[in-house]
C-alpha cells in the first residue's frame, strides 16, 4: 500500500507539475492576463514570481501557528524515521554477509532519499499553485491533503482512491506503533514490578491511544515540533549506543565475543555475528532492502499542510526544508543501518 502511494504521488506530480505548458509558464517572469495557458498557466507563473522574491512576506507576518524550516524540519525528519530503520540492516543481510555489503545497500537508500525529496518538493509546488488559484476564486478552500491536489489536477470522481489510501497507510502506521508501545509498556511495567491494570497490554495501548488521537486533531503541526525534537533526541541517543556496542572490545564486538561471559555467547548460534560465510547473494536480493528503504522516507502524505503551516512559503524555503529533512532523514537511516549490521552482518534479522 505504501509502495503504491508513493508511485502515485510520483507519476502524478511529475505529470502535472513539470508539464508542458507548466515549465513555459514558469519560465516567465511576468505575469500575462493574454496568455494561452489559462488561468492555471497564469497561476503557476505568479508562484514563480512569488518565489523568486527574497524580500517579499517577512516572517514576522506570520501567525504562531506557523513552522519555521527548523521546526518544520523536526517534524519532518520525525515523521520519517521510526522503529521500522531498525530493520534496515536485515535488509542490507539480504545482500551478504560481506561488509562492502554496504555500498549497494547505502546507494540504494540515498537514491530512493533523493527521489523521495523530489516527488515531496513537487507537492509544495502543487500546493503553491493551489494557493493562488484559490485566491482567484473567493469559494475555493485551502489546499491541505494529496486528495484534494488530485481532485484539482486530475479529477473529483477518482479523489477517494488517494484519500482512502492515505487513511489506510496512516490508520496501519498508528496501529502498528500502538502495538509496539503497548508491548515496551508492558514490559517495562513487569520489570520495574508493576502489576494489575497498567501492567495489560490493551490498558497501555488504549492509554497511548487517548495521548496520540488528540495530537493527530490538532489543526497545526507547529505544536507537533516539540514533541517532533523529543524523539528526534530519543533517536539519536540510540545511534550512540549502537555505535558504542559496534566498537571493537564493546559488548557487542567480536573480539568480546571470545570471553566467558557475555552478551553474544547467551544468543543461540544463528544470532550470532556472522560474516563472509555466504558472500554477496544476486542482485535481486536488493528488491528485499528496496522494500524497506521505499517507506523509509514517506511522509508525502503531509506535504501540503506542511507548505501551507511553513512560514513565508515559497518554493525556495520549502526546497531547503525538502533537502534538509530528507538529506537528515537519510544520514541517519544510513547510520543505523551501517552500525546495524556491521554489528551482527548476516545474522541480523
């Protein structure tokens, strides 16, 4: 379902941002009432015009409900990376078990990183013209979904397909992270000897679901950035600890593997490192890594309200804030994917 989002989001944005008759109005410098383009045209050359101007919408005009690019960049980079990069060195193990496993596995994902920035800087260019086409039309209402794009670009009577596919890709995203919270609760509820209630799983994952729901109302993500830079931080201290475990004569190394007592000798023998047993597999094992990188980076579903919530918004802010949110996102996806597996190589599950 994720894999088809994004190949929608693609085909379509590229098809109607960087059409024709769009590329000729963009290329304008001057808007033209006469022109054959339409008022669509029009629209398009206005937000060029809008974007090229430094001096134009300072940001003090902004209200609080908008995002500066750091805040908005928490968020991004937030939304982005989750529980599901831990994964990422199975997949590089579905390669080999070879260190220079890496190389195919790290181009890989910054390639799919870079088309993921692209396709999402496409919706803010959408959204852009969205913008000023509803400022031509007093009943229009502000662009603020993929669905709603669709239904001006391509068509009301196929919109639901985008809408219900977004829903079904952020309700299975939820679901899934209230599963594994529910499950870390629990556990962390039976070692520190907590019982009854808050010990269950289903209490914890309805307690987190009554924290999640009214964040996921909230009208604007610029009170999502605290919560956004909390986990942001969460994930960062676990890229050092993974990195302290790879060092050699860590817990984790293999030269500490050698000693009596420790943490690789309690692993039954096939979670074991393990390297250069079988080599580099066909290339068609990277479909498996391919999998897992796709979703590394969607958070398309957002791209319009994150335009519409940024402050002063134009194309060129909004590319910065592509760039560093997803450039931030594949850093540190490649990190943990590196360290991941040059930790346990084709052990890694």
């Amino acid at each position: 379902m994720k894999f088809i989002t994004i190949l929608l989001i693609a085909v379509v944005t590229t098809s109607n941002a960087f059409s024709p008759a769009t590329n000729a109005a963009l290329s304008t410098t001057k808007y033209r009432g006469g022109d054959a383009g339409g008022r669509k045209n029009n629209a398009r050359a206005r937000v060029n015009i809008k974007s090229s101007s430094s001096s134009e919408n300072n940001e003090a005009d902004n209200d609080n409900s908008s995002c500066s690019i750091p805040m908005a960049s928490f968020n991004l980079i937030k939304g982005a990376v989750g529980s599901g990069v831990l994964s990422l060195p199975a997949g590089v193990a579905a390669i080999g078990d070879v260190k220079s496993a890496i190389i195919p596995a790290s181009s890989m994902l910054f390639t799919l990183g870079a088309i993921s920035a692209y396709t999402f800087h496409l919706l803010g260019r959408l959204t852009a013209v969205a913008n000023v086409e509803s400022a031509d039309d007093s009943s229009a209402s502000k662009v603020t979904s993929i669905g709603q794009l669709w239904e001006k670009e391509i068509g009301a009577s196929s919109s639901w397909l985008i809408s219900a596919a977004i829903f079904l890709t952020c309700f299975g995203t939820c679901l899934a992270y209230s599963i594994i919270l529910g499950d870390t609760l629990t556990s962390l509820a039976q070692t520190f000897g907590i019982n009854g209630l808050f010990a269950t799983r289903r209490a914890n994952i309805a307690a987190i679901s009554l924290v999640v729901y009214p964040l996921s109302c909230l009208k604007s993500l610029a009170a999502l950035a605290p919560v956004s830079l909390t986990g942001i931080v969460g994930i960062l201290i676990t890229c050092v600890v993974m990195a302290i475990r790879a060092l050699p004569g860590g817990p984790y190394s293999s030269t500490a593997a050698v000693g009596a007592t420790n943490y690789l000798t309690s692993l039954s023998a096939d979670l074991r490192p393990s390297f250069g047993v079988i080599g580099l597999r066909s290339p068609k094992s990277l479909l498996v890594l391919s999998s897992m990188t796709a979703t590394a980076f969607l958070v398309h579903m957002a791209g319009p309200e994150v335009y519409q919530t940024l402050q002063n918004p134009t194309l060129a802010r909004f590319g910065k804030l592509s760039a560093i949110g997803f450039g931030s996102t594949a850093l540190i996806s490649a990190f943990m994917m590196a360290v991941g597996f040059f930790t346990f190589g084709g052990s890694c599950k």
